[in-house]
C-alpha cells in the first residue's frame, strides 16, 4: 500500500509539472504577441489667414520740427527775464535783457527777441548770469509739429525708406502705441557712429506726446498680408528640411486622432512666429507641442487646442 501511494503521488506530481510547463510559454507568447497602442499627448493649432509684420527697433527722441537757440546781441549780464518755460511768444517779442556792465561806462539794456513764434523749451539763464553772444539764452521751438529723430545702424539702411510705417510707445503711455511715418532719410552717414538720421512724423498728431520724450519705435520694414502664420514651435527639421504634423484622421469615438508629416516652405519669422508660403492652408490642424517624438501615421492625444 505504501509503495503504491508513492506511485500516485509522484504520477500526479509529474502531470502537475507538464501542465505548469505548457501552459506558461503559451501565456506569455500571448502576451508578446498582444498589439499594445501608443497614444501621444499633444497640443494642436488651426491655421488661419493673418498678417505678419517683420520689423526694427529703435529709441528716438520727441523734438519739435522748428526749433531755433536764442542769441544775445552782446555780451554781458541778464538783468531782466520776461518768460518762462512754457510761455507762448511771438516773433520778435522782447525776452529777456542783456547790459554789458563794463567800469566807467553806462550802457543801455540790451533786448533779447524770439526770432521765430513758438514756445520757450528751455531758459539755462538766471538774472545775473553772465552771456557771451555765442552762448543760448532761451530756445523757442512751434510744439504744434513734432518729430521723432532715431539713428539707423549701417547694417539695417537698405531695410529703410521714406514713407514706412511705425509705431512709437511711451513710457508716460505704456499700454497705447501711436502711430508714425518716415518722412526724411538723410543721404549719408555720420563717419564718427556709422548711423544714418531718420525723421518720422507722428500720424496723426497727438496732444499727449511733448517735445522731450524719449520713444521706442517699432519699424515695419516687412508686410505679409494673408499669410498662413504658425507659433515657430510647430516646425520640426528632419534632414535639412522643414516639416510639420497634421491631423489627417480625427478622433472619432474609441479611434485615435492619427497625424501626418507634411513637409512646409517657411518665409519670414517674427517674434516665435512664422510665415509658410507653402505645404499648408487655411483651416488644417498642426501641432505645435509634442511632436517631438511622432512619426507619419502615429496616433495622438489632443489635449488642448487653439
């Protein structure tokens, strides 16, 4: 009885064994040959027709277009000052006195007259101060019409011609852009700083902006006008070339959105912004995050959408 329960048991033992034997690699072949779907988050964007404007920046300075430095006769002592800054005078009106104060000998005061119409921007005298005919005693200048002077690199004057359109910020008015236009380019270059001066007029005038202001000017020098425009971080480089990933087959209940690599002609690029002039139109969906790592024919996940 002994010998024969031994028997059995290492029967069944053995039989244990082969069923734990067969059945193992088939679970784990079925495993292996199981298709597991890779899905990659990504954000998309649809591409609309727009404008994009390539341009220069620059600091200028508010100035009034007629300006002129106010000169003694003769030299001596202020003995008398009849405006200040800010006051409107007319030509010809009397300003300011000028005696030359010299031992021995009485003289006259002497006018100062404005030699233009304007108003006074600067008084650098006091009563008492001593002037030479050479030295400015007042600047009158017409505030009706200003200009703003900025100086143009040597590398950047072939991008510059009369008639182009800016627009200038303040620090006085951060969040409001004026618009302006070129209306004189020098001909030539200051030899000591390689610039050339350009002018611009402000267009139109505005009473807020004063002689003395200190402007940023953006200056469009480029104009696309309905252009298909994407973020910069759209476009992928494969082999010296350009691409990008569009939608080709929308999400449609349990199936994936699939995407498709389509190679793109890029034109001016602006502020992480750029033009393609070719491979894509209006109303495509492209992904502009997560494109890193997909493929043609990859599927996706749209997290967001703009």
């Amino acid at each position: 009885m002994k010998r024969t329960a031994k028997s059995v048991i290492t029967i069944t033992s053995a039989i244990a064994a082969l069923t734990f034997m067969s059945c193992g690699p088939k679970k784990a072949s079925e495993a292996e040959n199981k298709e597991v779907e890779t899905l990659y988050a990504v954000s998309t964007y649809k591409t609309v027709e727009g404008n994009l404007d390539d341009y220069l920046e620059f600091g200028g300075d508010v100035a009034s277009v007629n300006e002129v430095m106010v000169m003694p006769d003769q030299a001596g002592k202020i003995t008398n000052i009849l405006v200040k800054v800010g006051d409107m005078v007319k030509q010809g009106q009397t300003i300011a006195y000028v005696n030359p104060l010299r031992a021995g000998v009485v003289y006259n005061d002497s006018p100062v007259r404005a030699p233009i119409s304007g108003r006074i921007t600067s008084l650098p005298v006091t009563v008492g101060s001593t002037v030479s005919q050479a030295a400015s005693v007042a600047k009158v200048a017409r505030t009706d019409e200003l200009e703003i002077r900025i100086s143009i690199a040597e590398r950047f004057i072939s991008r510059i011609s009369n008639g182009q359109n800016a627009t200038v910020t303040f620090d006085a008015y951060p969040s409001v852009e004026f618009g302006a236009k070129i209306f004189e380019v020098s001909p030539v270059l200051d030899t000591a700083t390689r610039t050339m001066n350009v002018k611009l007029h402000l267009n139109p005038p505005d009473a807020r902006v004063k002689v003395g202001m200190y402007g940023r000017v953006r200056l469009v020098t480029e104009s696309v006008k309905n252009a298909i425009v994407l973020p910069s971080s759209a476009l992928i480089t494969r082999d010296g070339k350009n691409y990008v990933f569009v939608i080709t087959s929308p999400k449609s209940g349990k199936n994936a959105a699939v995407v498709g690599l389509k190679p793109v002609t890029k034109g001016i690029s602006v502020d992480n912004k750029v033009e393609i002039t070719k491979g894509l139109e209006a109303g495509e969906e492209v992904v502009i995050k997560g494109q890193t790592l997909l493929n043609d024919g990859a599927k996706v996940n749209i997290v967001s959408s703009n």
